[in-house]
C-alpha cells in the first residue's frame, strides 16, 4: 500500500503539479535568492534565537460556506523563558466558490525585543486589520494551499524604551503556499495523520519603509495528528529570517511550534 501510495504521489508531483504550484514555487525560490544576494552585498549582523510558540485556534463553522476563526498565541524565548510575543486574532471567512474563499480579520499584538543583550522588558502594542483570498486545490492524498493577504499594521510609537502617543502605520503583503500530504485516515474520517511543508514570504510597504522591503522569509514543516473528529494536534518546525529597518541587520528565528485545532459545528 505504501509503495503504491509512493508511486501516486511521484505521478503527481512530476505531471499533475498545475500551474499555480508551479508559479507559487518559482515565486518563493526568486524572492528567496534576491534576499540572499542582497544581504551578501553588505556586511550583516544576525541575530539568532529559540522561540517557541503555543496556539489555540477555534474554528466556528456558521455554515456549509462560513466560518469563524480565532486564534490565542503566547510566544517564549526558549534561551531566557521570557516573552517574546502574545496575541489574539479573530477572521471571519466566506467560501465563494469550489476552490476559492474570502476572509476579514483583526490582530492584536504585544511584541517584546529580539535582541538577547535587551533589557528592555516593554511590550509594544499593534493594531492589526487584515483581508485574505485562500485558494484550495486537492487532488489524491494532497492538499495544496496558497493564501493571499493584506494586512494594515498600526504599531505604537516608542522612545527611550517607553510607548509614545500615536502609531506608526504600513502596510504588508502576505503570500503563503504550503502542501498537506494525508499519510493515514480513518474509513469514518473521524481521525488522520497529515505532514505538511511551505513557504511564506513577506513585503512591507509604506512611507516608513525604507531599507526593508522585504520584510521576512518563513518556511516550514509539521506534523499533524487527529485523534478525534473536531480536534487535532500539530507540532512543527519554522524559521523565520526577518530583515530589519536599518538594511543590514537580520533576525532568525528557529521557532517550534505546538499548536491546537478546535472545530465546533453550530449548523445542522
């Protein structure tokens, strides 16, 4: 049966990948490149740090079409045990055809310095708006993803280490294609056994953007465990290389991930 499942999964990879994989790939590993020449032209600083993020995330399914999602995230530094990060974020999602569906959302964020040497215990507030496209395509065993996303982002001004009045406004574009690929489910489809790998990357833009276009690169890969109908079990690996507004200065992330899926159906 493996065998078998191995051969499908080759015929599709080499001959049914449609387009838009291909696209999206070519798309990644460009933007990739351009990002790594770029830093090699100037002398860099990278700073490298253990994250670890735990999230909840709750789907309410309002009907066949729409969906509520919400999602609780705290995020440590595994080197120190101190917060790097918490927040909340709510999306609201309508499916508009077979393959395509549209979300409205918003994001609240209290983020800490990555810098390991800080002292600085401050957590900066941001106010966060957002609109989504996701387009969904399954065929076999696999799952292929691609999320299109506009976020405007009203982070609060600081100086010397203290909140400000006011907020410094941008906005950023969000592309993530990410695989899903069914190793086990049940005959009742009440439990499974997925693997799922992608890349994320990440524009900024507005008139305080001036040296960091390209915002970050994330790329990923997880294992995913149903145990029951409506919740399953995710733990998983990023790294996140985030450039900074001074040009040349670097943030990677090695973030691991253990995340919790709850669906609850509230139409009959």
């Amino acid at each position: 049966m493996f065998y078998k499942d191995q051969l499908i999964f080759e015929e599709i990879i080499e001959v049914k990948f449609n387009l838009k994989a291909r696209l999206a790939l070519a798309a990644i590993f460009t933007v990739t490149g351009y990002l790594n020449s770029n830093a090699q032209t100037t002398a860099k600083k990278i700073t490298t740090r253990p994250v670890a993020w735990y999230n909840y995330l709750n789907t309410l399914e309002l009907s066949a079409r729409s969906f509520i999602t919400t999602q609780l995230s705290e995020r440590t530094y595994l080197d120190n045990g101190h917060q790097a990060q918490a927040l909340v974020w709510s999306k609201i999602n309508h499916t508009l055809g077979e393959h395509w569906d549209a979300g409205l959302g918003f994001a609240y964020f209290l983020t800490r310095s990555f810098d390991p040497a800080s002292t600085n215990t401050l957590s900066v507030p941001e106010l966060r708006p957002f609109e989504e496209f996701n387009y969904k395509q399954k065929i076999n065993k696999i799952a292929l993803n691609h999320r299109y996303r506009i976020e405007e982002r009203y982070v609060r001004k600081t100086e010397n280490d203290k909140l400000t009045d006011g907020y410094n406004f941008s906005f950023r574009f969000r592309y993530q294609f990410n695989v899903d690929y069914n190793l086990f489910k049940s005959k009742d489809n009440t439990r499974s056994f997925s693997i799922k790998a992608g890349d994320e990357i990440i524009i900024n833009a507005g008139r305080h953007i001036i040296n960091n276009m390209f915002d970050q690169n994330r790329i990923f890969v997880s294992l995913n465990y149903q145990p029951v109908n409506n919740v399953s079990v995710e733990l998983g690996y990023m790294n996140a290389f985030q450039e900074r507004s001074s040009g040349n200065q670097y943030y990677n992330a090695n973030i691991y991930r253990l995340s919790v899926f709850h669906k609850i159906r509230l139409y009959k």
